[in-house]
C-alpha cells in the first residue's frame, strides 16, 4: 500500500464463453488454489442449469442475481476518544459487485446440495428472486447500517 501514488486498477479480461468481466470476476472469487479451469467450468454448468430453470438468459438472471445482492451501505469501525463506533459508510460501485459476488459465493459453499455446480445455481436462482442468505447478509448489513445512523457524523 504506497503512500503517495493512488495504485491503478488492473484491466480485467472477460471470459472467453460469454465476453463478460463480471463473471470473469466471479469466476477468480470462486477459484482456489489457482484452478481457474475448475471455477470456469462450475460456473458455466450452474449457468446452464439457470438456463434449464428459468428459461431465461442465464447471463441476466446472474447480472440481476449480482444486482438484487449490491449493498448500498455498510458499516465501518472508527476509533473517536477511546471508543469504537460503527460508522455507516456508502459503498462505492466496485466494492458493490465484488461484496455481491463474494456473498453469493459464500452462501453458496454453506449450502447443503450435492456439488458446487448445483449450489451456485441455486443461490443465484434464489438471489434472483430475492431470497436466500446472500440477500439475507446484504439486509443485515443495511439494518446495521441504519441501527448505527446516529454515528454518521463521525464519518471521514
């Protein structure tokens, strides 16, 4: 983290089966150990899975699934005079879609179905319809939010 340059973002090349960046990031938020192979084929799978389900644009459903788990706010620790506030700060576009993702990756992983194919289908198909845990995490972090309003003039 240096102190004085602002450090450039790197370009993000999208995927080669649907030319998309958002589900190239998707794709390196569900790859472990470097298995990128792996994370494309689970991903393209659940998509033709929400394909079979919805009848749908598999790409849409995961772009208003993604859309549906954005937080607009979230709370942030500042120390002021000894104490710790939670402090609600808006989210900035970026951190949106990566908080979104990593969510819906999250819940997915805790999910009880066989394969991860099939629970990432599932938790996009229910972000889709705004239920399940990832849209859950995201109004718990908009409640904390506004529990913590009465700190907001501490923001910096």
């Amino acid at each position: 983290m240096p102190r004085r340059q602002v450090v450039s973002k790197r370009p993000i090349i999208p995927d080669p089966k649907y030319g998309d960046e958002l589900v190239t990031c998707c794709i390196n938020i569900l790859m472990k150990k470097g298995k990128k192979s792996l994370a494309e084929r689970i991903i393209y799978n659940a998509f033709t899975i929400l394909q079979d389900r919805t009848g749908e644009d598999p790409l849409h459903v995961f772009k208003q699934a993604v859309d549906n788990v954005k937080p607009v706010l979230e709370v942030r620790s500042r120390r002021v005079g000894g104490s710790t506030y939670q402090i609600p700060v808006d989210v900035s576009p970026a951190r949106r879609a990566a908080l979104s993702m990593r969510w819906i990756v999250g819940s997915a992983r805790s999910r009880g179905e066989r394969g991860m194919t099939s629970r990432l289908a599932a938790e996009l198909l229910d972000a889709y319809h705004n239920t399940g845990n990832a849209v859950k995490k995201k109004e718990d972090t908009h409640r904390m939010a506004e529990a913590n309003k009465a700190f907001a003039h501490y923001r910096w």
